[in-house]
C-alpha cells in the first residue's frame, strides 16, 4: 500500500472517528448536519471534476469514480461538525475562528496538489478554493445555527481570543504559517 492511500485512509478513518464523536451527542440534528454537509459537500465536488476544474487521477480507493466519496464523506462533514460545535457565539470572533479553519482546509489541499492524487486544471486554482471554502463552512454555520440548539454547542469562550490566551496563540499560528507558506508558493510559482 502506498504512502498516498495510508494518508487517504487515515483521513477517512479519522473523519469517521470524529463525526461519530459529535454526532453522538445528538443523533437526529449532528446527523441531519452531518447528512446535508455530505450530501453538498459531494454535490460540489462532483460539479467541479466534471465541469474540469479539478481532478483526481490517481486517487486510492477511487475506482471508476470521478471523486473520493469517502474523503468528501467524512473529512468535510467533519470540519462542519467541529466549525458549528465550536464556533465562539459572537460573529465578530467566528470570523477569526473560521480563518484558521479556512487556512488550514486549504493548506491539505495545497499538500493534495502536491501528489498525484489532486489537479487543478487552468481554470481553477488555490483562490477558488479559498473562496469557496469560505462559502461552504459560513452558510453551514448559519445552517447549524437553526438546527444546533445552544445548549448542544460549545462555543468557545470568546476571551479566549483576546491577546496573549490560547485561542489568539493558536489561530494566529495558524494563520501565519499559512500566509508564509502562501508566500513561499507564490514566490515558487513565479520562478
């Protein structure tokens, strides 16, 4: 088996383990979340290879298929899980919480492009993923907001995000390295 398909599955594997640890808090709405983030998630993906934006020409376990079902099943669903579960209540600290999230969504593929497991095709490239990334995880968080009760949420606590605490440490970690690595793409590209 090849480093690329034990790094697949261990994805996979690690989705299906995190998505049943929320969704056993409260089976009807994380499933009902985690149903329809699937569901768009794949609607999406498949909308985009066929159309020829991207593609997944060596994908293990993919067969004859055009995208990772099973990637696309449980890795996104799981990061809409976390993003709803988790989100500070505020908008004005969700936005730098879902930075890190977007940063770090877009950072995997980044290393996806890098095997021969993920194209992008001419018309699409890190930005469009970043936008739509974007897109995808805030309208969930709206979604997850009518379905999640408050009582079954457990935002982080927004002075967690004030200078010096955990929150601020860890998201402008992320986000930093990110935007340095971003930097060093664009500045490998160029050449």
């Amino acid at each position: 088996m090849s480093y690329q398909a034990i790094g697949m599955l261990t994805l996979i594997i690690s989705g299906v383990i995190g998505c049943y640890f929320i969704i056993r808090l409260d089976w009807r709405r994380y499933g009902l979340l985690f149903l329809a983030s699937s569901i768009v998630g794949n609607f999406l993906c498949y909308f985009f290879t066929f159309i020829g934006f991207y593609s997944f020409p060596n994908m293990p376990f993919h067969g004859h298929f055009l995208i990772p079902y099973g990637l696309i099943s449980t890795l996104f669903p799981f990061i809409v899980l976390v993003g709803v579960r988790y989100s500070p209540e505020r908008w004005i600290w969700k936005i730098p919480f879902y930075w890190g999230v977007v940063h770090l969504g877009v950072f995997g593929e980044y290393i996806f492009k890098q095997t021969s497991i993920f194209k992008f095709h001419q018309e699409w490239d890190l930005w469009d993923s970043y936008t739509l990334w974007w897109i995808f995880l805030l309208l969930f968080e709206l979604l997850g907001g009518k379905i999640i009760p408050p009582q079954r949420r457990r935002p982080i606590d927004s002075q967690s995000f004030r200078y010096g605490r955990w929150a601020w440490i860890v998201f402008h970690v992320i986000v930093i390295a990110t935007i340095f690595l971003a930097g060093v793409y664009l500045g490998k590209a160029m050449l």
